[in-house]
C-alpha cells in the first residue's frame, strides 16, 4: 500500500450469495468487528437486489455499496440488466466490471469490459475493473503479456481525469474461490506491472493514483502480507467478506506503514 499517493480500498464481493433480510445482523456483527479508525475505504459489492439495502445499513459504519455488474446500455428492451443510471440512482458507489465468472459464464469480453467502464464513469459509479490469467497462461509464461492486454484494452478511450476514479483488479483466474492465493510476491510482480502498463499511457503521476486491488482467496490470515506489498492498495474478496470478522479482520490489516 502507498496511503500517501492513493487510497487504500478493501471491497467485497458477495457474488449470488446472501438475502436482503441478512444484511442488518451481517452488518451489526461487522460493525461490533470493525476497526473504530478505518484506514481505507470499505465496499460491499452485493447483487443488484440487495444494493439499496445496503446503501442505508452501511451508513452508520461508513461501508459503500457496490454492484457486480452493469448493462453496456442506458436503457431500454435488454431484460433484466440493470443500467448506470439505475446504480446511480438507488446509491451505488462501486461497481465490478470483467469479474471472471462473467467473463467465463456470460461472454464478458473485454471490449465489453471497457464499455461497462465508461458507462459507470459517466454516472459517477467507479468501477472496479477485474483482470487476471488463467493457470494455464500462467504456466505458459504468458501472465505479464495477457494482464497488459486486458489492462490496456479496459482503459481504452478513458481519459486521465477518469482513470482517477478507476480501480483494477488484479485477480489471478486459478486463485479465486480455489483456496490458492497467489503468493505476496507473485501478487506484487503483477500489480506492479498493472502500474507500469498504466505508466506508460498516462504518464506517472496518474499511475501513481490508481489503486490496485489483489485479489484471489485473501483472507483474515494472508491479508496483512499482501496488503504491505507497495502496488497493492487493496483487496476483492469473495468467500471471506461473506465473514462478517474475517472481513472485518482484513479491513484491520490495512493500518500497517
Ligand atoms: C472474487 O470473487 O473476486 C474473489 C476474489 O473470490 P475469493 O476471495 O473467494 O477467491
């Protein structure tokens, strides 16, 4: 993490998991779990039901909310996809863009990666734009090449005022939901060239300010070392923000220098 450049981010990612009606006692166990002084933004990416719940209980504890997915349309016959402007509206402040599992399950490709993104920027939503190799690529040597690709091909036609409000990340295909994560140097290897990729096309200032996320199976045990990597400002989590103290013990193990 670098605090002083940018802002360290601990999100969520619920997937297709719990109900409306779980957010209240999931949110009192986090709060009594919580660290009183956060050191980083805290979000909870829910399914889209769930959002506007989430917006009123996560006000007391100062937790966003965050969607998972968004329409590459304003409006219109495109049943049952959820648009920017319908995000904006019911208070969503993040949302996840390229997930894997909609890359792999729903034909997400990354032109469409792109276009969710200018969508949500256009709404004042930041996206939280996922990337990452498979294992296969990983063990080709190909990891570095691919990553870049999908990095510069998700950023494509945003500017550098908007890549202030973009968030990537870096989340390796083989440790997500599989109980492997990537080790904190390998993690690091990789955000660290996320920055340079985006180096090279805004310049170093704004590569500077992006925050890059790992993530792949953190938790309340490997957070703190991967969060004291330099280019990793912060975590996706899947199966343990559905933990109310694991997730809370992760969003503790940002106040580290
Ligand atoms: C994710 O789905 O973005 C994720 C990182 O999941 P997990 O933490 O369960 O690997």
């Amino acid at each position: 993490m670098n605090r002083k450049y940018r802002k360290t981010i601990i999100a969520g990612n619920w997937k297709m998991n719990m109900t409306n009606s779980g957010i209240k006692p999931f949110m009192e166990e986090l709060k009594a779990n919580m660290p009183k002084a956060k050191q980083c933004d805290v979000v909870l990416c829910t399914p889209a039901v769930m959002i506007q719940t989430m917006v009123k209980a996560g006000k007391d504890c100062k937790v966003a909310a965050g969607g998972q997915d968004v329409s590459i349309y304003d409006k219109g016959a495109y049943t049952g996809e959820v648009s920017a402007t319908m995000l904006e509206d019911i208070g969503a402040k993040y949302c996840i863009v390229g997930h894997s599992e909609r890359r792999q399950y729903h034909g997400e490709t990354d032109m469409m990666v792109n276009a969710k993104a200018k969508k949500l920027l256009e709404k004042g939503i930041n996206p939280i734009i996922c990337v990452g190799e498979s294992l296969e690529q990983r063990e080709n040597d190909l990891t570095m090449e691919y990553v870049a690709y999908q990095v510069k091909a998700a950023l494509s036609g945003i500017d550098a005022t908007a890549l202030r409000h973009c968030v990537i990340a870096y989340e390796p295909i083989w440790a997500i939901g599989t109980g492997k994560t990537a080790t904190s140097e390998q993690a690091q290897e990789v955000c660290e060239e996320i920055r340079a990729v985006i180096r090279k096309i805004y310049g170093a200032r704004p590569a500077r300010a992006v925050s890059i996320l790992y993530g792949g199976s953190m938790n309340a045990k490997n957070a703190y070392e991967l969060l004291a990597q330099p280019d990793i400002d912060g975590g996706l989590i899947g199966g343990a923000s559905l933990k109310p103290a694991d997730f809370a013990t992760i969003v503790a193990a940002t106040a580290q220098d």
